[in-house]
C-alpha cells in the first residue's frame, strides 16, 4: 500500500492531522499565554509613559496616590537672610489651594520665585555700582575733582530736593546715575555763581536770586 505525499508543487491541502509549524505554536503561547497555566509566558516591559507614572513619588499625595493633599494652610520657609512677605504669601496661597498644589509643590515654586527675586536685587546692585564708577570717571565733572564736584551737586539736592526726593534717589540708587548727578552739579553750579560776590561789590538782592529770576511772579 502507498502513502501519498504533499510535495512542494501540490496544491492540495494537508491532511486534517497535520501539525501546525512548531514556531507558530512556540510564538502563539509566549504571546498570549498568562502566567500560572503551567507555561512560560512573556514578560512585557512598560511603555514609558506607563513606567514614568510608575516612578513617580507618592509624597504629598493622597492614599490613591494620585490625588495631591491640599494642606488647610501653607507654610514657606524663606532662606536666611529673605523676609517672607505677608500679603505676596497669602495671594500666592489662593493660588496654591486653587491649583491644589501640595505643600512641597508650592514649596517648590516659592523657592524659584525667591531665587528670582534675588537674582534680581543682585543685578541692580550691580547696576547701581556701574553707575558710580561712571561717574568717577566722568569728563565733566569726575577724576581728581570728584569730591569737589558732588559737594556742588550735593548743594542742589539740598536747596531744591525734599526730604522725600532724597529718600528715593537714596533707596532706588538712582543718585548714583551720571545724567542725574551732572544734572544736580549743573544745578548747583548755577547756585554758586548767582550766589558769588566779587570784591567790592554788594550782596545781592532777594530779588537777584535764581529763584526769583526763574520765577518771577513767586511771591
């Protein structure tokens, strides 16, 4: 008796009996096979979205560990040397418990704020100092005859400034800016030689005084 056989040019189909190729099979089950049925079953990594959100720390969140805890009230630690602003704190609260930040997140930003804001105070003291080595080296009114020069410009303040005037260009540093200061030297200049008597001759007049030639009307 003979056995027929499918060769590679036949067109017909296997016998029912036929195995199916054994990768197919050995693919098959490491792909859907589940772990505990007696065969080994694959172990798929995370995407990384999924192992981002694994790695993620459950500080300051709820027990789901997806909500964060909103505190009733935030507290900031300022660094040393910074004074917490009361008002800035509370707005910045509002904000924090409407956004439903957790204390270590607001925490985290008021630091950057901070930084910020230091960085900023450094950048105009920097500012500030260029401007009084500008000055030092001033043409007009700078180098050997500094000192000289600012009393001058420090008689204008005097006669003209308020006490107001001179806590702003005190604290905003803007005193030490050179058009300010040639302003005030100009000023005081102009004092000095309406104020000037020459020998022999008299003192002059309230009338004769810059402000009264200035304004004239000014009773």
């Amino acid at each position: 008796m003979t056995t027929d056989t499918a060769t590679a040019g036949d067109t017909g189909t296997p016998n029912s009996g036929s195995a199916a190729p054994a990768s197919n099979a050995a693919d098959t089950s490491l792909l859907t096979q589940d772990q505990g049925t007696g065969t080994n079953a694959a172990v798929t990594e995370p995407t990384g979205a999924e192992a981002k959100a694994g790695e993620q720390s459950t500080d300051g969140q709820g027990a789901k560990g997806n909500e964060p805890v909103v505190p009733e009230a935030y507290e900031f630690t300022m660094p040393e040397g910074v004074e917490l602003d009361g008002k800035a704190a509370e707005e910045f609260s509002a904000i924090a418990k409407e956004l439903k930040l957790s204390q270590a997140d607001a925490q985290r930003i008021a630091d950057v704020a901070t930084k910020m804001q230091q960085k900023q105070a450094e950048t105009h003291v920097a500012t500030v100092k260029g401007w009084a080595d500008q000055c030092k080296t001033d043409k007009e009114f700078g180098g050997d005859n500094l000192e000289q020069n600012m009393s001058v410009a420090r008689k204008a303040i005097d006669t003209f400034g308020s006490p107001e005037l001179k806590a702003l260009l005190n604290s905003s540093g803007i005193g030490n800016h050179p058009e300010v200061v040639r302003f005030a030297f100009k000023a005081g200049k102009a004092i000095s030689e309406d104020t000037f008597v020459k020998s022999g001759s008299r003192a002059p007049t309230p009338e004769s005084t810059l402000e009264k030639r200035l304004y004239p009307n000014m009773n």
